[in-house]
C-alpha cells in the first residue's frame, strides 16, 4: 500500500469513524489541537486502521505522532 492510499484510508476513518471534517484533514494537521482527538481517540484509530497492517505497532513509535503525515509515516512500513 502506498503513502497515499493509506493516506486515504486514514482520512475516510477519520471523517467516517470521529465525524472529522474532511477538509480539516491535512499531512500537517495536529491530531491533537487541529483534529480534536484526544488519546483514547487515538488508540481507537490504530485499532481501525490494524486490518491494513501487516506488522505490529510498538506504542513507544505512536508517542511521537502529531500530525496526520506522522501516522501514515509510522503505519506505511507496516502495510508492506
């Protein structure tokens, strides 16, 4: 899967999943500030976005997340 379909995927769970408005989805948008979750929220969306994965995610690589470019970094290794 290439950056950009996850990208894609990770932008329809947002809007279908944490009534995320599309357009404020963006590479550079903070999860936290920009997108309103909090981190439970972000839990939630990994364990959507697991049935992509291929490899296990190691919670110390999520800590570092902040924007939305920054999960489709960590996840995209994991989808090959």
């Amino acid at each position: 899967m290439t950056k950009d379909e996850l990208y894609s995927k990770l932008k329809e769970t947002l809007v279908n999943d944490f009534d995320i408005d599309e357009a404020d989805i963006l590479p550079d948008a903070n999860i936290i500030t920009d997108l309103d979750l909090d981190s439970i929220d972000a839990v939630e969306l990994i364990v959507k976005m697991k049935p992509l994965l291929n490899g296990k995610i190691e919670p110390e690589d999520f800590k570092s997340v902040k924007t939305v470019q920054d999960v489709v970094d960590i996840l995209a290794p994991l989808t090959k």
